[in-house]
C-alpha cells in the first residue's frame, strides 16, 4: 500500500471506519482526505502505522468502532 488510494481500498476491503482506522493509527482524519484529495503518498511511517492497522483489523475481525466514554476510555 503506497498510496492513500490504495489504503483507502484496503480499509473498504477490511470494513474498517475511516474514522476508526484513523482513531486505531493515531492520525486525523484530515489528514486521510486531504491525502486522497492530492492523490497524494503517505510518508513511510504513516504507511507503516496504517498497514498495522489494517492487517490487525482483518487478523482479530475487529472492525466496529469502539464507543468511548467522556474521559476518552475505551468502554465495553
């Protein structure tokens, strides 16, 4: 996965939110749409993260978002 294309297609492919995917990788979502607004290329750390996202989302089948509560914690 080189470009945000790519990762975007990925994400669709693991059902995976773009919201949560970004959540998971520490990264904001602008930064997603801009990145596809320029077709443009993730750095190589970026790539990496999202990669590691992706590949545990499709590994573990957890692709829901997670709700969280007021303080920012993970409920369950």
């Amino acid at each position: 996965m080189k470009s945000w294309k790519e990762i975007e297609d990925r994400r669709a492919q693991v059902g995976l939110s773009r919201a949560e995917m970004c959540r998971r990788a520490g990264i904001s979502e602008s930064t997603v749409f801009k990145g596809l607004q320029r077709t443009g290329t993730p750095s190589p750390s970026v790539r990496r993260i999202l990669a590691m996202v992706l590949r545990a989302a499709e590994v573990t089948g957890e692709t829901q978002d997670k709700p969280h509560s007021p303080a920012g914690e993970v409920t369950s």
